[in-house]
C-alpha cells in the first residue's frame, strides 16, 4: 500500500474513479484520488468509526460481463482458467450485489434503519 499514492500521482489525469478492495481504503489514499477530481469506489474498513458511502453500481459494473474488467484481469493471472469459467464464479457474488441494489432502491428506509439497530 506504499506505492499507491505514488502509483495514483503516476497517473495523474488518466481515469475518472478509482475502485479499490477495502485494504486501500486509507484517509492518503482517499485524498489523493480526490485532490485529481476522481470518484472513490472504496468500500470502508470495519475499524472505521463511520462507514464512508461509496458506489455500489460502479462496483458491480467492474464484475459484470462482458466488460468486466476485473474478471479479466482474474483470467490473466490464472491463464489455466477459461474466461467463462471465471464469469460464472463471479454470478453467486453478483447475483448478491443486484439483491443488495435493489433492496436499497426498493426500501430506501432500510438505509436509516438497519444503523439505528446496530447502534
């Protein structure tokens, strides 16, 4: 996570969001998207005291075939994997985000009152 920051300044200019796995998600490394003018797609820790919204839609547009991008990122690192393979070990985790995106535009309450339980 060192190299992020100067990984970011790198490509200064050169994309609009940055979406991350919440091991990235740090006060710097928010910052320094942010001072580029970029979105930050980085779900919040569990140590943070107050979770930080971010876009779930963007999140789902990562792993959706058949543009997906991270999935092909996945197929490039595991070659011996078939993309199709890759897609529908991806379907059970999608399938999971499309429930939670509509569950959240369906009953907007919950937002307010799924906190105000957990407190």
């Amino acid at each position: 996570m060192t190299m992020a920051p100067a990984l970011i300044e790198a490509a200064r200019g050169r994309f609009d969001a940055l979406i991350a796995d919440r091991g990235y998600d740090s006060n710097a490394i928010r910052a320094a998207v942010q001072t580029q003018g970029a979105k930050v797609v980085i779900p919040s820790t569990h140590s943070r005291k107050t979770a930080i919204p971010y876009d779930r839609a963007m999140e789902i547009g990562f792993v959706h075939p058949p543009l997906g991008m991270n999935l092909y990122v996945i197929q490039g690192v595991a070659k011996e994997v078939p993309i199709g393979r890759v897609f529908r070990g991806v379907a059970p985790f999608l399938a999971s985000d499309f429930l939670h995106l509509l569950m959240l535009i369906f009953v907007p309450a919950m937002v307010y009152w799924l906190p105000e339980v957990l407190r």
